[in-house]
C-alpha cells in the first residue's frame, strides 16, 4: 500500500469515493500474472461509492449519488461493437485491470459506466452490482426455462448467486457442486435442492440421477480443469454447458469430440457483462438476492495485497474492502 495523489475527475468523467470495493477471484489470477493486466496497476474492479466530483461535460450527476461503477469500457466502433458484443471489443479496457481501480480510497471513472444506487442501500450490496452483471450475462446464455434442472459447479460467491438467479428463473432442480461443507449449506439455505461433494467418487452419477438422465443446464464457475471435464458429463443429451469459471491463460483441457457430437452439448461461454450492469444494478436495489450471507469478511486496504496474494480461507466467500 502507498499514498498517492488524490485522481481528478476529467472532461467526462466523476471521482468516486469508495466505500466498499469485493475481492474477486480473478484479482487474484492478475496478482499471480495469470491473466493480463497493466503494470503497474491498482486492482479493484468491484465497488460502489459517492460520487464526490465532476468533470467537465457531465450533465447527469449532481454529486452525492451513490454509484456502481462498470468496469468495462468498450471503443465502440469495433467489429465486435458494431454488432452488439462489447465483451468482445477489440480494445477493451477495464477499471482496475488496465487503469486504475476501487482498491483505494478515490477513483476517476468514466461517467457512462456509472450507474445511480439508490441513497439508502447499503454500499457493500452496490459492490455486488459487477459480478452478478456477469452471472446474469451466463444466465441469459443458460436460457434456462421453468421446471428445468441445472448443475452448478463452484461453490464462491459466484456459484451461490447462481444458484439465487437460476431460483428466480424457475429452475426446479438446482444442484450446487463444491468442495466445502459450509458453502454447501449456504446453498442449500439459497434455494439449491441439493448439495454435492466432487471428491466423491459417484457425484456424476448423483447429479445424472437426480436429473433423470443428466442436467439440462450446467454452469461452471470453478475456472478448473477438472470440473470442466466433469460437468461436460454431467449434461444431458442436448442440454447445455456454460463455460463461465476462469482458467489461468494457457491451460488445456482434454475432451472428447466424440461425445459432444453424438449427445450435441451446447457449450456456451459467458464472458464479461454485455448491456446487463444496469439489470444487476436494478436487481440489487430490489433486494431480490440475499447477499449479507455473501459476505465472510470485512477488511481496510492494508490487508488488501495478503488477501489477493493468498488463497481464500475455508469457508470464505466474499471479502469485502471498506477504504
């Protein structure tokens, strides 16, 4: 940790004062180098805060507002944009991956990725706006229809808001797969109908059995081969298969064609947060997710670069930074 020069706001953009900033699972493959970023760099992609100044040209913020903040930025002139896929821009820049972002007491934003929190809610559940634009954006992949089952895999925060979201779409099987016992609970007091264990050596067969021949939607949130591998088996014959979960840049999974040919699994992946940061930014302020069971731990920025530089603690879900 360092002190630096308090940012400005500049043409176009507003200085926000963090007030709660989550730890992420991939700040921790950028500490590690396993996904790139700018050097140097302050991480922190995950916040809410005040806007407390304004820069030139901004017309629709007074000062005061509560914010969350999309961390992508997008040229908008691209292929990729020209046709709608903002993820995918060719020149994507993100706030706490390649400028700098919310671990830290003050961060100049672009004004367009603001999004207005109403006054009351608590900061830490604006802080949650980002990630689950992202899940949203896998749920939309999912297509997930009433009635229909689906397995998660990844038992982080990332996994239990899916478990929250697939509830809400109407999913009636939810099978939530992690390792720890504590994050099965919690799911199971979310709304996932079951809870299973990948050590065990018959999880495929549980979650074949529970779904009667497979899931008809699988979501990987893990970022790890072998849950990758397993989940692929854990599909139905047509069903679909969400890549979602990141893997260090560079590792390869073995597959096999075959099987994917002859029971046509749809593999998806979900990237990022195309046009879905204001639906989460609604859905957090409807109060429609439970999050206080999110969070595991609250810390100041001194503890930041222990918390990103180590694995996370058993049972540890979300961290969250309070400047």
């Amino acid at each position: 940790m360092r002190s630096v020069e308090k940012p400005v706001a500049g043409p176009g953009e507003l200085l926000v004062r963090v007030a709660a900033a989550g730890i992420c699972g991939s700040d921790r493959h950028m500490y590690k180098g396993e996904y790139p970023t700018a050097i140097p760099v302050t991480l922190g992609h995950e916040f809410s805060g005040i806007v407390e100044e304004i820069g030139d040209g901004v017309t629709r913020f007074t000062g005061g507002e509560l914010v969350t903040v999309d961390p992508n930025i997008a040229c908008g002139t691209c292929p990729a944009c020209t046709r709608a896929r903002p993820n995918l821009c060719e020149r994507l820049t993100a706030i706490g991956v390649t400028r700098d972002g919310g671990f830290a007491e003050y961060v100049a934003v672009p004004h367009a990725q603001a999004f207005v929190l109403p006054a009351d809610l608590d900061p830490v559940h604006g802080a949650f706006s980002e990630p689950l634009a992202c899940c949203i954006h896998a749920i939309d992949k999912a297509g997930i229809r009433p009635g229909d089952s689906v397995a998660i895999l990844g038992g982080g925060v990332i996994g239990l808001l899916m478990v929250q979201l697939a509830r809400l779409a109407g999913a009636g099987e939810i099978i939530l797969i992690t390792r720890q016992q504590s994050r099965r609970q919690t799911a199971l007091r979310l709304g996932a109908t079951h809870a299973f264990d990948p050590a065990s050596p018959d999880t495929i067969a549980s979650v074949r059995e529970v779904t009667k021949g497979g899931a008809d939607v699988v979501i990987e949130c893990a970022g790890v081969s072998d849950t990758l591998q397993s989940g692929l088996k854990m599909a139905r014959r047509g069903g679909a298969f969400v890549l979602f979960g990141v893997t260090p840049a560079g590792v390869e999974v073995p597959v096999l064609p075959f099987d994917l040919l002859v029971n046509e699994v749809d593999i998806r992946p979900a990237y990022l947060n195309p046009f879905t940061h204001s639906r989460a930014a609604a859905m957090v302020a409807s109060g429609a997710l439970e999050l206080d069971a999110l969070v595991t731990r609250t810390i100041g920025l001194e503890e930041v670069a222990e918390v990103v530089g180590n694995a996370p603690l058993p049972g540890e879900i979300k961290v969250i930074v309070r400047p």
